[in-house]
C-alpha cells in the first residue's frame, strides 16, 4: 500500500496571474478554501493565501480590484510530487511554516495538501486509543526536550 502525498491530494482552486485580488477571494470565499494556486500552462507559479491577503494586499493599502495576483502571489511555492512519502509532506508543513503543498504529477497542479484537512484526519485517528496514546506521548517527548 502506498503512503504517499496523492493520499492527501484534494480539489485546488487555480487561478490566473492576471485575475485580481478581488476575483479570487470571491472564488476563494465560493469554495471554502484558504488559498488559489496560479498556474502558467498548467504548471504551477505561484500561491496567493490568506496570508498574502492579509500581508501584501489590505496592509500595504493596495485595491483588491486593481491588483493583478502577479503582483502578490507567492512566487515558486514549494511543491511535492504526488509519490512523495507523507513522512516528506508534514516535513515540509513543519520547517516551513505553510498551510498549503501544491502536490503535481510531471510539473503539473493535481490537487493541494492543507493543514487543515490534516488536522481532520488527525482528529479522526485521535479518536481511536492507542493512537491518541502515542500522540500524547510524543508531545510529553517534545516537551522536555531541550529549548535549541
């Protein structure tokens, strides 16, 4: 059995570097979903998020309605190849601070990981004993290691 980021994948939401701001936060709101990645010919170029919102757009005065996603999208996302192991993805959200993985299969966007549809399966799985056990052990390991 494969334990790898395609177990993960879900439906993005693209978007174009010429749409606006205000165009796919609408889409983005439509959908429920916390952030849009932007693809050039498929590929993926870009991620705008929540985050991107909040920091490059209505915190730097800029008009959702005039402003080209090219202008504040988070260029070159960090991507993971659909085999890549899960072990690999939560590393990825861990070292880098990210809510969101584009996951591509030869270059191109075929769905997205979010913490948060992690976190859902983590609650799930939480919800059966010996799995919350191991969890709850982890955390008390990770407390008492030394600050680095």
């Amino acid at each position: 059995m494969s334990h790898d980021a395609s177990l993960l994948a879900c439906e993005v939401l693209a978007a174009t570097m010429s749409d606006t701001v205000l165009q796919t936060c609408q889409m983005m709101t439509k959908a429920k979903v916390g952030c849009a990645v932007i693809l050039d010919g498929g590929r993926p170029v870009g991620i705008f998020s929540e985050r991107d919102l909040l920091n490059r757009v209505v915190s730097a005065g800029k008009d959702p309605a005039k402003t080209r996603l090219v202008e504040v999208m988070t260029e070159k996302p960090v991507s993971l190849v659909t085999e890549a192991p899960l072990a690999t993805v939560f590393s990825v959200f861990a070292k880098n601070d990210f809510r969101h993985i584009p996951i591509t299969e030869m270059g191109k966007l075929v769905g997205i990981v979010s913490l948060s549809d992690a976190a859902k399966i983590l609650s799930e799985v939480c919800k059966e004993e010996k799995y919350l056990e191991l969890f709850v052990e982890r955390l008390r390991a990770r407390r008492q290691r030394p600050p680095a």
